[in-house]
C-alpha cells in the first residue's frame, strides 16, 4: 500500500507577508489590526483586486493565513448552493434520445508544485482513470514555462509587483502528461501568463503548439484573435471562451493589444462583458456543439464566489454557454445548476472554483480540489438533434507527497481513497482538515 504524506511545502503563508517590503509590512498590520478591531475580514469583503493598494495585500495574507468561509453579507448564498451540495448530477432532459456519449475531464490551476520534476508518470497514478480516460481533459496551465530559472514566489513582492511562479521545462513535462497521454486543452488566460513579458507568452504557445497541446484565451497573431477558438474530440466541436480578470497589471505590448482575453471581474466594479458575449455568439454561429466558458476569476482564498459572479455566469448560460469552469480563487468553490430561461430543455453546470489542482503551498485548503467530469451526448429532443452537458461528476482530491524507498514523489490522490489509505496519525490529522473543507463546500456525498 502506497504511504501518503503532507507533501514538504509551507503550511501557512505567513513567508508570503516576509517578501514585502519593511515598512509596507507595518502598514498591512495596521490594516490587519484594524479590521480584527472591527470584526471585519470575516466574512467576503467588496475590495477589488488592486496590487498598488496596500489594503488590499493586507486583505490578500489576512485571508491566505485564514480562508474566508462565509459569503458576503445578506447575500444568502449558503442557502442558494444548498441544492447543489453534492457530487452527481443528472442533467439529461426528459424525453431526450441519446445517441452517443462522450467524457470530458476538467482541473484546476497547475502550478509549479513540489518534486513534479521527478514524478512524471506517477503524479497522475491514482487519478489516471478519472482524468486520463476522458475524451478531452482541460486544465488551468497557470505556472508557464520560465524563460530561465524560475524566480522565487515572493521576489516579485520586493519590487512591488506580484508572485512569479514559472516551470522549469522538467516541470511542465510532469505536469502536462501522463504515460503517453496528454492535456487536451490548456488555458494560458491566467493572471501568470505575463511573468515573463511578451518572450515568455510567445516560448509558451511554441512550445504547446510543438507538443500539440490546444491553448486558450491568448493568440499568436491578431487574425486569430478575431476567429472562434474550437477544438474537435472525436466528432464533438467545442467552442472556447478563456478569459482572465488581470495579467497582474503586467504590461500588454501596446502593438499587440488582442494578445490576452482579459475581462476585469473583481478588478472593475462594472466588467465589459461585450467581448465575452460575442464570442459566445460567434461560437454558437460557427456551429460549435458546445460552448464552454472558462472565467479566471474571483477572490483568493474565499470559499463562496462574489454574487455578482453568479450574474455574470448565469449570462453566460442564457447566451448559449453549456458550461461555466471557473478557476483561480485557490481554494474550491461550490457548484451550481443553471436552467436558461432562453433553452429550458438545457442545464449548465456552473463551477465557480476548481481550486488548486497542483498548489504551490501545503496548507490543507490549498491542497484540496475537484476533479470535475461532464457526460456530454449527441441525441434527439422534441425532434432535433442536440449535444448537451447531460451529467456531471466531481470528485474531490489532494495533492499529496507518496514516500518510497526514502524518496518523496508528487501525488495527486482522491480523497476517499486517501481517507482509506493506513495513515500516520499526523497525516490522518491533516487529512481531516481537508476532509473538513470538502464536506463544507460540496457536502459529504464523495465519502459514499
């Protein structure tokens, strides 16, 4: 039987507060000091993503060190997501014909977690079947390949940017494949993609498109950018629409302004979501199948999504998306149904946050993410012929170091399986505090 460990990475991020500046370390106390005062930080806070605000990076550790478990303020969101505290949906309408059947798998961020420089083809072991089996498997490639040696997390903080949190090309090998199968499909419309300017944007897509992997949500030249993004899996044409909410303020080469699909959710207090809502059209128009849209967005480290996130999703539904696959926050978020009112035959599974599927740091809440996939057939309803999201599975996993003979590998595990494994007490205790943070957000039903 395989030992399962708390993988060797921090867990807390109190290093994070240590790569700021001195005297901007004293100012974000205060702020931290002063919110306790005011019982404030205990609930999701309205404070827009601003990394030349001070408030904010204070707001930003503050929640690193102790996730925010509760949404919004009379924003009655607990009770919204009751419904939808479970791990299986059918969402096959009556009367639909199914023809044919296809599997999509879906992940979080992939970042440059530890020892998955060495752990290619085993990293993925115990979820190999539920991930590597699909039709088409999708993930969030948010650490990208450095153009050196990968800077350290927190030196960008000492310059007064943001982390940087690129791949070695050994890290990028062990993350994107597994024993001769590969990622589909990566989105690279992430607030990293920029770590390293225009080079760094340019050496990833060459590098994707020479390993056949699809990109999303950033072009190589401004005729692309103006065309559909579609990839094909065995018949099945599925539109694309990647966008992120920042590329942490990095710049954009002014000559090439089409280069990354940002929309400002939680950056702006009013979004432009007119890019968005035409592409969706344009995918609809092409004659795609399916129209997935892939937001990178919401607040670190929250476990409930801004409730205007649940307004701009639920566009995004009536305007022809099949699905709605959000990541970034670091942290898993709950799951939502949607039925548009423009297709009532039809319903959109909404995942608001996937969560880290490969962190950059240990504690149990940053460990922990959803494996999501959707049964995806082609039929006849009420006479016409349809393709449509009819049920959606996900199940929750960790990140995980596996001993063996005195080495420690990367592993991502299920989490009932790992519940299942002959612990160490101290790892039984960990595991329970992630067990704690899955029951909360999707209930218990992944223990079944």
């Amino acid at each position: 039987m395989k030992k399962y460990i708390p993988i060797d990475m921090p867990k807390d991020f109190g290093f994070a507060l240590d790569g700021f500046e001195q005297a901007t370390q004293n100012q974000m106390k205060q702020f931290i000091e002063k919110a306790h005062k005011e019982g404030k930080w205990r609930a999701t806070e309205h404070i827009l993503f601003d990394p030349n605000s001070t408030e904010f990076w204070a707001y930003y550790t503050q929640k690193a060190l102790n996730p925010i478990k509760a949404p919004k303020k009379g924003s009655q969101l607990e009770e919204k997501f009751a419904p939808y505290r479970k791990t299986q949906f059918n969402l096959e309408p009556k009367g639909f014909k199914e023809e044919k059947s296809y599997r999509m798998s879906a992940v979080g961020d992939l970042m440059r977690g530890k020892h998955a420089d060495k752990s290619k083809d085993r990293i993925y072991e115990a979820v190999e079947d539920l991930i590597f089996s699909a039709d088409c498997i999708y993930g969030n490639l948010e650490s990208t390949i450095a153009l050196g040696e990968p800077m350290g997390i927190t030196d960008g903080f000492k310059t007064g940017g943001t982390p940087s949190i690129g791949l070695t090309r050994d890290e990028y090998k062990g993350l994107t494949r597994h024993k001769g199968r590969k990622f589909d499909v990566l989105q690279l419309a992430n607030n990293h993609v920029m770590d390293n300017g225009q080079e760094g944007i340019e050496l990833n897509m060459s590098v994707l498109n020479q390993d056949e992997i699809s990109f999303t949500g950033v072009y190589e030249n401004e005729s692309d950018s103006q065309e559909v993004m579609y990839t094909t899996h065995n018949g099945i044409k599925i539109g694309w629409v990647a966008h992120t909410f920042s590329v942490n303020f990095k710049p954009i080469p002014k000559d090439e302004p089409w280069l990354v699909d940002i929309t400002s959710f939680c950056v702006e207090e009013n979004p432009d979501m007119a890019r968005i809502e035409q592409q969706i059209k344009n995918a609809r128009a092409e004659g795609c199948d399916l129209v997935i849209v892939t937001p990178h967005w919401g607040a670190e480290w929250e476990f409930f999504p801004w409730p205007e996130q649940m307004d701009w999703a639920r566009r995004f539904a009536e305007l022809g998306a099949d699905a709605v696959i959000g990541t970034h926050p670091h942290v898993i978020q709950p799951v939502e149904i949607y039925t548009p009112k423009s297709d009532p035959d039809k319903s959109v599974p909404i995942l608001y946050s996937l969560g880290n599927f490969i962190p950059m740091a240990g504690p149990s809440y940053t460990v922990l993410s959803l494996v999501a996939n959707l049964k995806i057939s082609k039929g006849q309803l009420n006479g016409a012929d349809r393709t449509m999201v009819t049920g959606l599975e996900i199940t929750p996993v960790a990140f995980m170091g596996e001993e063996d003979d005195d080495q420690i590998y990367a592993s991502i595990v299920p989490l009932a399986e790992l519940n299942n494994s002959n612990l160490d007490p101290d790892t039984q205790d960990f595991v329970n505090r992630i067990n704690s943070y899955a029951d909360f957000v999707i209930g218990e039903d992944w223990r079944k």
